[in-house]
C-alpha cells in the first residue's frame, strides 16, 4: 500500500475518533479537539491527492478509498452536528436542509459515477467540486470551534459557520448539476 492510500485508510481511521471525541463531552474543549481531528482529516483528502498525482501513485484502490473516505467524514460531522449529545444545537433546524442536500448530492454523484465507470468512463472531480469541498469543511470546523468558544445561537463563529455552510450548499447543488449536464452523455443508451 502505498503512501496516498495509507492517508486515505488514515482518514477512515480518524472519523470513529472524531465521533467519539465529538459526543464525550467529559473532556475539556471536546468540540474544538473534534474540529482539530476534523481537519487533519480533511488535510489528508489533500495531501493524499497531491502526493498521488506528483509521484504518480495513483492506484485503483485510491481512485475507490479517497472519495468514499472523503464523502463519510464530512457526512458524518454534518450528521452529528444535527444532534450532538448534552443538549447544544450546532446546526439549527435549517441545517438539517443543507445537511439533506449535500448528502443527497453525493448520493447522486457516487450513483453517476458508477454508471459511467460501467461504460469504461472515468468521472474526475471537477474544480467546482473541489472548492465545494474545501468550503464545506471550513464550515465544518468552524461550527466546532464555535460550539466550545462562542456556544450562542447568534455569535460571530456560529453566524459566519452557518453562512459558510450555506455557501456550501449551494456550491454542492451547483456541482453536482454541473457533474450531470458536462457528462450527460454517461446515461445515453
């Protein structure tokens, strides 16, 4: 196993300690050491990618792993923000929407792709769907670090984290549409 997939089973890895970190609320700042675990997870869909495109280590197991690895961690804190244990309320009702539409977006995505990879088709990730990402995990730690810091319904971290997932949102509606129509010729027969 090389390098980027040993970073991409690491991601895989550090969503169980993110969960559980994230919901005992016995350890000091257990939103903001969420938030840290998040994002070195995160990094690792980075950095995973990078080191597999210069070095040329680009695998069939990383081309399965990484987008898996990737869409469960940011499911999983978009999920767990819904309804965190003690009481505190990340995400409002609302965010339950944004929550449902992204998850819905990579359902249908994930679904795209593997009708195109039945014909022989290769769908890469588009910049549109890349910035979406990095946007949906800066919302994502942001939130975190905003339930131990700022924990009010209305403070600056919690305003801006929600603004973000908005942001988000919209990105990953605009995304997937785009992935579909550049690539409609996927579900001709």
């Amino acid at each position: 196993m090389n390098l980027p997939n040993k970073l991409t089973v690491l991601r895989l890895i550090m969503i169980p300690l993110f969960v559980a970190v994230f919901y005992i609320t016995a350890i000091p700042f257990n939103y903001l050491i969420s938030a840290v675990i998040f994002v070195l997870a995160a990094l690792t869909d980075f950095l995973d990618g990078y080191i597999a495109r210069k070095y040329n280590l680009v695998t069939n197991l990383g081309k399965f792993l990484d987008p898996i690895a990737d869409k469960v961690l940011v499911s999983t804190a978009l999920i767990v923000m819904l309804m965190p244990y003690g009481g505190l309320t990340i995400l409002p009702l609302y965010g339950a929407i944004a929550v449902a539409v992204i998850i819905a977006r990579e359902l249908i995505v994930s679904g795209f792709r593997i009708v195109a990879a039945s014909k022989g088709v290769v769908l890469a990730a588009d910049k549109s769907g890349k910035i979406k990402t990095f946007v949906q995990d800066i919302a994502i730690a942001v939130l975190l670090v905003g339930a131990d810091f700022m924990p009010e319904a209305f403070s600056v971290l919690n305003i801006i984290g929600l603004a973000l997932l908005g942001v988000a949102t919209l990105l990953t509606i605009y995304s997937g549409i785009e992935c579909l129509i550049k690539n409609k010729s996927v579900l001709k027969d």
